[in-house]
C-alpha cells in the first residue's frame, strides 16, 4: 500500500503537470491515442518473448515513435489534433490486436485485463526506481523550457516569429507524454491513464487564473486524488485505478460547483 500511495502520487504529479499544457493546445485525447499506442508497444514486446513488465521497455520507444508521428501529422498534415490522434490511436491498437493474435500457442498466457487496468497494487521497487528517474527527467525538461514552452502553449505564431523552437517544443511535450504513460500504465492500466492527464488539469484551469496556479492546483488535484482514492479503494475493497479516477471526476464536479458561484 505504501509504494501503491507512492506511485500513484508520482504518477497523478507528472501527469498533471504535462495536462496543463496538452488540455490547453486542445489535445486532450492525446493522452487515449498514446495509451493504444502503449498498448501495441506492450503487444509487440509480448510477441518478441518479453514478460509483460519487460515488455513496457519495448513499449517506450515505440509509444514515443507515435507521439513524434502524431506531432510530424499535425505539422505537415494541416489535420486538427483529435483527427491525427484519432488515426494513430486505431492503428496502433489494431497493432496490439493482430500482435496477440500472432504470439504461438506455447508462449505463457497474459492476463489481458492487467494490462488494460492496471494493478497499482503490484508496484514493485524497480518500478519506483523507474518513476523517480521519470520524474527527475521531466522535471528538469519542464524546469528548462517552461518559459517558452508556456509562451509556445498560448500564442504558438508569436512565439515562432520570436525565435522560439515551437516545433521542437511540441515534440518535446508528446515526447515526455508518451515516456510518462508507459509509466503510469502500471498504475491505472491503458483505459484509464489519460484520466490522469486530463481531469486535474482540466478542474484546475477552472479555478486559476494564471499558468503558474493552474499547475498548482492540478499538482495538488493529481496527487490528492491518487492518494484519497487509493485509501478509499482499500477501507471499500474496490479496483484501485477506478476509484481513483472516480475521486478525481468527483473534484470536477466540485470545481463546477465553485466555478459557478
């Protein structure tokens, strides 16, 4: 249970942070297009003999393969971002598909239902080892470029025509995106990771009013409610990741409550 509140505190940390900046350029479905990638990294890692917490290795490159796709298509392609995402999101899951179906019958079965919704609960200490590298990674990403990366975010044509890489800004965020949900689907599982991204950034742009409070506020919905939902899926005897998006659709529902007041 420690290293489950531990992990899910990490992961509902990281993911808020690069929800700011995905929900406020309207990519918000990145994040499910990226989890089905995920899911054919995890598949074809599985084809290739890997177990399937070896398998996430083989995902990684492969889930940041798509976001770098997905960015090169929204750039050359003149295609709104659910459209791009959208393409990449069916392709990448039929992948998984086909790639499960071609494993021989004598490969060790999978239980399918893991890797869809996660087990929290199973946190090892190498996967927090991995997700304190991960968070080390985008922090110092996130601490170097946030000044252009924020000016990138809210006025991108300005931002190029003052010299700012905004190119090379996008595909850092899809990229450190992709790296963070291969992570974060050992917590939550694929259906339910871009929950993290979007639901604290999304409540959190309702009640701040600068750059700076919204990624506070997101932090602190990310975090609590990774924390407050893992607590009550264990006093409830419930699924873990449920619970805990559950939580976070519950501070939604509250952060309209004040909006409107």
């Amino acid at each position: 249970m420690i290293r489950a509140i531990m992990a899910g505190t990490a992961v509902g940390a990281l993911c808020a942070v690069l929800g700011v900046f995905v929900v406020q350029r309207g990519l918000s479905f990145i994040g499910d297009g990226l989890a089905h990638a995920a899911f054919g990294g995890i598949a074809l890692g599985l084809l290739l003999g890997a177990s399937v917490s070896h398998a996430t290795w083989v995902a990684l490159p492969f889930t940041v393969l798509v976001s770098l796709g997905i960015s090169f298509v929204l750039r050359r392609g003149r295609m709104r971002g659910d459209s791009a995402t959208g393409v990449f999101f069916a392709v990448s899951f039929a992948l998984g598909v086909l790639f499960l179906g071609l494993r021989p019958l004598s490969a060790p079965p999978v239980n399918v239902e893991s890797v869809l919704f996660g087990s929290i609960l199973a946190v090892g200490p190498q996967d927090l080892l991995v997700m304190g590298a991960v968070c080390v990674l985008v922090g110092l990403a996130m601490a170097i470029t946030w000044t252009r990366l924020a000016y990138a975010t809210f006025d991108p044509e300005l931002a190029k025509l003052s010299g700012v890489p905004v190119e090379r800004l996008d595909d850092m965020l899809l990229a450190l995106t992709a790296v963070v949900i291969v992570v974060a689907v050992k917590t939550v599982g694929i259906a339910l990771v871009s929950s993290f991204i979007v639901i604290p950034a999304a409540t959190a742009r309702m009640l701040g009013r600068s750059l700076h409070r919204v990624t506070l506020y997101a932090v602190l919905l990310g975090v609590g409610g990774a924390a407050l939902g893992l607590l009550l899926s264990y006093h409830l005897n419930v699924a873990s990741g449920a619970t805990i998006i559950l939580v976070m659709g519950a501070f939604f529902a509250l952060g309209l409550v004040v909006k409107r007041r």
